[in-house]
C-alpha cells in the first residue's frame, strides 16, 4: 500500500531523510528533476562568496593559499568512492562531451586493429555525435544497435563500446559488470557514460573492471549549472594517450617544458586551466556524500520509485509507464509516456511539480535519493491524477514551447 500516511512513515524512517536539510529546497516545491539540474547545497553560496573574496584580494596569489591548484585533485578524491575507484584514475574536467571524446578516442588508440565503435540505439545525442567525430578521426566506423543486443552485437571488430549506465530517456539501468565482461570477453573495451547514475545508483567501476567512464556533476551531483564533468581511466590500462594533450596534463605544468611529458594516471586528461568558481560550488556540493552508503541510495532510490509506479498504475490508468518495472533494472528515474507529454508537464510545473519532457511524447521524473522525500511521490501522483482528470493541461499557455525544455 502506497497511501499517504505510509509514505509519511517511510520518511520518518529513511535513514537519508536528514540529508534534504542540507539543500536550500523550498518546503512546498515537489522538485523530481535533480536528474537535469540537482539543487544547491547550502554551504555553497558562502564558498562561492570566499571564492569571489579570494580572487578580488589575492589576485594570482589565489592559486597557491586559496588553494585552487588542487581544487581538481581534492573533487577526485571525494568522488573516487563513488565511483568504485582510486583518486588517480579520476580526472575532473572539462564537460561530459569533452571528456567522452577524450575518452573514446584513447580507447580507439589502444584497440589499433578494430575498427567499429559500438554505441546504443537512440543513445543521448552528445553521445552519438562524439562517437561520430571520433570514428571521423581514427578511422574507424560507428555501429548502433539496440540496448539489449549491445552483448551479441560485438564481433573482432569492436574496438570500443559506449553505453549509458542510466538510460536518459526510460531509465532502463544496465548491468555494470555484466556488460563489461560481455565487452572484455569479445576483446573490446568499455566505455561508460554515468551521466543519469553517480549519486543516484551504486556504481561501482572498479568491481566492473571498466576502462573508461565519463559523467556529469550537474545533476545528482549538485554542481551547478554548467559544473565540469569527470573522466574515468581505470589504473589498469596501459598508458591511455590523450588526444587533446594541454599542459595541465603534464606531468610538471610548471617547469614549461618543451615537450609533453604525460601526468601520472588520469591526470593527464586535464588540459586547460581549471574552472576554480565552478569547481569551488561542485567541492563544497560533494561534502553531503561524506560518510553516505551507495547501497542505501540505490535503495531508496528504488523504493521511491517503486512507490511512484505503484501510484501511477492505481489513479494515472491512462498513461504508460516506460521505464523498467523491475526497480534492480531501473535509475532513480521514472518515464511516463503521453502524447501531450510536453503541455501535460507544464501544468505540473505551473503547480510546483518539477519533471521534464524528453520528445516526443515522455514525462520523466527524476527521484535523487538526498533530496526527494516519500511523500514527494504522494503530491506528484495527487497533482498528475488531477491534471490529467480536468484536461487542465490543454490551455495555449501549455503548449506554447520554452528554448529549453
Ligand atoms: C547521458 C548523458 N550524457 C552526456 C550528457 C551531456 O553532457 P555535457 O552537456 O556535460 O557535455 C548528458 C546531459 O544531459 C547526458 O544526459
């Protein structure tokens, strides 16, 4: 049973519960869309006002005694266990984009004699145009296939295959270690975009034995708008050569010596001078995992979601529900498909149920563990029940289109 007053005690029993209290989330805001832009952490405005401070009054002073020199270093450390891996196989850079093309190209490098990247079907967008640009660039051809068949599709061409850990459309979760064995196995290597499942799901790369993974520290990470993203390079590969070979990858950035001389572990991915305000809000954003236990966020990530489908199937008949209903299959994420999804969301939003819409027809609602409560998925159903009982959604306002959607 999924009633309100049960959702109300799973809350009073949730061991993450306290957590919500470190966001600045306004009481009566319904916010299901962390999986696009995750909430601000409170301590964040202060450090960004320090930041702000130390540049005005240090100047390039600021480098060495306000410590932005090891601000990447320091943001490594505090993801590695979320992760799955050591510091020195975690590169924090750049954006998911670039990181991924950095990513497959060194992956293509230490696979010379295969020619085929293999990517999923209807994948996200940046994922296939990278995986595009970089097979322009090596050589090398790009094949998509279904996400279920990735597994059969790999023959001895298969250099490299990319896959989204979190399906961003359905929410449909891969098996780490199953997937990356059934790559290794065919002689190929795997990359991982993490991008819907660091901090909503455990992940775990180390245990899957990945080689690369990428992902964004936006969204249930709590960045910021636009915060850097991370490049994995597992300690296992041998020697990964960056295409893009900067001088903050260099081994000593400051002797500015004449030839490259790689950094040690996935530090050599860093190119360009670090992006010290972005970098200063993710720091101080991450200081809310301290002490947190992957296994219990994906739980209640899946308890939360459960309830949502549970919700959904009893007062919402007329809607699908995309996503895997098996919970160990799925993110923190449910996709509901209308063929009014857009309009339909808006009048949500209009009423402080925050989701999003992916064309062309799915509502998709994200449940970041740290910040949704149980009773959350009450107000959301109560408030889509309503919407979709009165046709409130079918007003011009609704369906007029924002640049971002
Ligand atoms: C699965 C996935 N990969 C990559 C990206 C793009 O990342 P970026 O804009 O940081 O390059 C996103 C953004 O939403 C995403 O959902």
């Amino acid at each position: 049973v999924n009633d309100r007053e049960m959702l109300e005690r799973r809350d009073r029993e949730d061991p993450l519960a306290a957590h919500r209290d470190r966001f600045l989330l306004a009481d009566d805001l319904i916010y299901l869309d962390g999986n696009s832009l995750g909430p601000q952490l409170r301590g964040v405005h202060g450090r960004l006002t320090a930041a702000s401070d130390a540049w005005r009054e240090r100047l390039i002073r600021g480098w060495n005694d306000a410590g932005w020199v090891d601000l990447t270093d320091r943001i490594a450390a505090r993801l590695a266990p979320l992760l799955g891996v050591t510091p020195a196989e975690v590169c924090v850079t750049d954006s998911t984009s670039v990181d991924l093309f950095q990513a497959l190209v060194a992956a293509r490098r230490l696979r010379p004699d295969r020619t085929t990247l293999l990517i999923e079907e209807g994948t996200f967008p940046t994922d296939r145009y990278v995986a595009g640009g970089v097979a322009d660039l090596t050589g090398a051809e790009v094949k998509s296939v279904p996400r279920d068949r990735l597994a059969a599709a790999i023959d001895d061409t298969t250099a490299v295959v990319l896959a989204s850990h979190v399906d961003y459309r359905t929410g449909h979760r891969h098996d780490g270690a199953a997937v990356t064995a059934a790559v290794h196995d065919g002689g190929a290597l795997m990359v991982w975009d993490l991008a819907h499942s660091t901090g909503a799901v455990a992940v775990d790369l180390g245990r899957w034995r990945a080689d690369f993974a990428v992902g964004c520290s936006y969204k249930y990470l709590n960045g910021g708008p636009g915060a850097p993203g991370y490049l994995v390079a597992a300690a296992h590969l041998d020697d990964p050569t960056p295409a893009i070979r900067g001088w903050f990858g260099h081994a000593r950035t400051f002797d500015f010596a004449e030839d490259w001389d790689p950094a040690p572990g996935a530090a050599r991915f860093r190119n360009g001078t670090p992006p010290v305000l972005s970098l200063t809000a993710l720091e101080e954003a991450l200081t809310v995992w301290e002490g947190v236990d992957p296994a219990s966020v994906q739980a209640k990530a899946e308890a939360l979601t459960n309830a949502f489908v549970a919700l959904v199937d009893e007062r919402c008949g007329e809607v699908e529900v995309v996503s895997p209903r098996d919970a160990r299959r799925r993110g923190a994420q449910v996709s509901l498909r209308h063929p009014d999804a857009y309009a339909v969301m808006q009048a949500l939003i209009a009423r402080g149920v925050i989701g999003d819409h992916r064309p062309p027809d799915l509502l998709r609602f994200g449940f970041p563990p740290l910040t949704t409560r149980f009773v959350d998925v009450w107000h959301a159903v109560e408030n889509f029940s309503e919407i979709l009982a009165t046709r409130a959604w079918d007003t011009p306002a609704f369906h007029r289109r924002n640049p971002v959607i």
